[in-house]
C-alpha cells in the first residue's frame, strides 16, 4: 500500500555552457530584487573566471548588491550568522549562492532566519528543526561550480556547530528558485574534489535506494537508471579531468539524484550514512564525500548481515550495476569505485595520516546517536568495524 503523494519542483534550471552570462541578469531583473548578497566559498572563483562573469551579470541587472566570501567546505554556525546579520541589517531580498553544495546549504538556512528574527542564532533554528521559522525565506538563486550534493534542488542544510563540532542536517522551508548550471564551471574542479562529489552523488542515490519500508519500481528504476550514468562517466572523467561530455553528464546525475523524485513514492530513504559520516566530518573537517566513501562498505557489509530485506535490495543492486551475485562481490564493487574516485579506506587515510584514537571513536558514536531509538548500537558497531 503507497502513500498518497505531492510532488513540487519549484526551481528552475538552466543548463548549459554559458547560461550564466545569458541568463542570470534577467532572472535577476525578474524577481524585482533590490539588493542582494552574493555568497560563496574561498578564492577559486576568482581564479577561474567565474567571479567575473557572475559581477558583470550584478551589475547589468543594475541591482545593488553585498558581497560575502569565505564559506566553508562544512559550513560553520558563526559564518552563516554573520551573513543573516548582513542580510538584516542591509536589507538583502535576494541571496545569490556561488559555489557547490556547502554554499548553497549556508544560503538556504541564512534565508530562513534572516527573516523570523525569533532566532537568536544558527542553533536555535537547527534544534527548532524550522518549526517556527513561520515567515517566508528569503529567495535563493544558485550557481553551481562543483557536481555533488543536489543542494540546489532540495530543501535540505547542513550545518557545523563550531564549539561542540556537531554537524546536523535540517530540512529548511527554502529551495532555490533558480539554478545555474555550466558544465564548464566544473572542468577546474580538482581530482580529489571531482572524486568526493562523484561519490557524494553515488551515497545520495543509495540512501534513498535502501529504502526498506517502501519500494516504489519507478522510483528504484530512476534511481539504478542514475547510478549507471555516475558509473559511466566517472572513470572517465577521473582519467581525463577536462572531459565536457563526462562532467556534463555527472552535474546533471548530480541534480537529479536527491530532489524527490530519488525517493517518489516511498518512505524517503535510509540516511544513517549520511549521519554515521557527518560525525567525522564534522569532527576532523574531513570531506563529506571522502568520509560517506569510508562509512559505505562497512555500513552495507553490516545491516545485510541483520537485515534481510536489506540484503535482498543489495544483492538486486548487485546483478543491476555490476553484474555479480553475492555480497561479498557486491561490497567489492563498492570498494574499486572507491579506489576509482581516489577516495579513503581507513580512519587515517582520512583524517591526513594520524590514527583514530578510542576516544574519538566515543564521540562519534555519541555524536551520532542523538537519543534516537537503535542509533546507538548502530554506531558502536559501524564505527568499531571501520578499518583503522
């Protein structure tokens, strides 16, 4: 028996080389904005081009505009503050994200709070879960420069707290009502970050593969359908960064793969490598990619051993991607795809060569388990089972 479903997609892309520059100026006029803060990351879009043509696009829509760099590749608390302080104080009725999925998180969450100003700070509005957050956000535009998270196309956020180095995720009541997507944008992008957002994109169509209270065959189809393309096109775009075909490809897999038809029709997905992995992220800044690449094998070696549904969904998964038939050759299949995309095995390889310590392998577990029913058993075994 399926749920009843609604189904929204309320941003609109653009997709191609060069619909930055013919477009942005436009939308930018379209949405009458006065005034907006332009959002993004460190220097390489400054390097590459890209800062340029998104400032002459500003400034031929003739919108004033503020500029914010300096977003973290895990978005911290006190960064995204400070940008709901400039948006609040300047006025700001447009927020315009440049970057991948960690800028476009900062800015879906920075435009609910700017406008209910009963929160005080980041937390506040994370541990509400936007409850309260009754006022309409702020309207996000985005402009994506790396092929990951999808950020542009759902309403999910996550954040860092910057004293405790939790990271929590949050559904916002923000989705970016306009896209930009170059393909070109992405040729710059470095192999180890090529790598980390193919299998970003790999862990977001699994998490919502594994849904084991509800299948829908459509849905799975879409979802194996996706996989084959990353499958495709990574090795590709591993051997040959400049590849146009192969990163066009990918960014588009990239969008498509958690914007609600991934999960259409069913319980919405599995998500507890998603959490396993933002502990360590969060608590040696790792690379969100590289920590889900180090979670996986040992997270579907371990619930197919206690679940057997979720065995039989691997072992279809299996004879559809690479054609084997056991879960140990399934679980190998994982790990090549994981040399493929130059990505950690170990906790050291992870976190620059030091080893894991016992207790930090404690608060993991603890940062992991937020009083959720099963999560704390879960993560002494996931967690104990990495290789060191």
């Amino acid at each position: 028996m399926y749920m009843p479903s609604q189904f929204y997609l309320n941003t609109k892309y653009y997709f191609g080389v060069g619909v930055v520059k013919e477009s942005l100026a436009s939308e930018i006029q379209h949405i009458k904005a006065k005034k907006l803060l332009l959002l993004y990351g460190g220097g390489s879009i400054k390097k590459n081009g890209i800062y340029d043509t998104v400032i002459n696009a500003i400034k031929a829509s003739k919108v004033d505009y503020i500029e914010l760099d300096g977003v973290q590749p895990n978005p911290i608390d006190t960064h995204t503050m400070e940008a709901v302080n400039i948006c609040r104080k300047e006025r700001v009725d447009l927020i315009l994200a440049v970057g991948g999925g960690s800028v476009i998180d900062e800015a879906k969450v920075v435009a609910n709070i700017a406008t209910n100003h009963n929160y005080k700070d980041v937390w506040s509005y994370m541990n509400d879960e936007a409850v309260n957050a009754k006022n309409d956000p702020l309207p996000v535009f985005a402009v994506i420069i790396i092929a990951a998270t999808a950020s542009e196309n759902n309403y999910g956020a996550v954040i860092t707290n910057t004293k405790t180095k939790d990271k929590w995720g949050v559904k916002t009541k923000e989705r970016p009502l306009v896209c930009f997507s170059d393909p070109s944008y992405t040729l710059t992008v470095s192999k180890w970050q090529t790598g980390c957002g193919c299998f970003d994109i790999m862990s977001h169509l699994l998490e919502q593969y594994y849904d084991v209270d509800q299948t829908f065959v459509w849905t799975k189809n879409y979802v194996i359908a996706n996989m084959k393309t990353l499958l495709q096109f990574t090795p590709i775009v591993m051997k040959d960064l400049n590849n146009l075909e192969a990163r066009s490809n990918i960014l588009w897999a990239s969008a498509w793969s958690h914007n609600g038809l991934s999960s259409f029709n069913t319980r919405g997905g599995d998500w507890k490598v998603h959490g396993l992995a933002h502990s360590l992220s969060g608590k040696w800044d790792a690379s969100h990619g590289a920590a889900l690449a180090l979670v996986t094998p040992t997270y579907i070696e371990y619930m197919c051993s206690i679940s057997p549904k979720f065995k039989e969904l691997s072992l279809e998964l299996a004879k559809e991607l690479f054609n084997v038939n056991s879960i140990d050759e399934y679980i190998k299949c994982f790990k090549d795809y994981i040399n493929l995309c130059g990505l950690p095995k170990t906790y050291k390889e992870l976190n620059n060569g030091k080893d894991v310590t016992d207790e930090e392998i404690e608060w993991f577990i603890g940062a992991f388990d937020r009083n959720t029913e099963g999560w704390h058993e879960l993560g002494v075994a996931i967690y104990n089972k990495i290789p060191k």
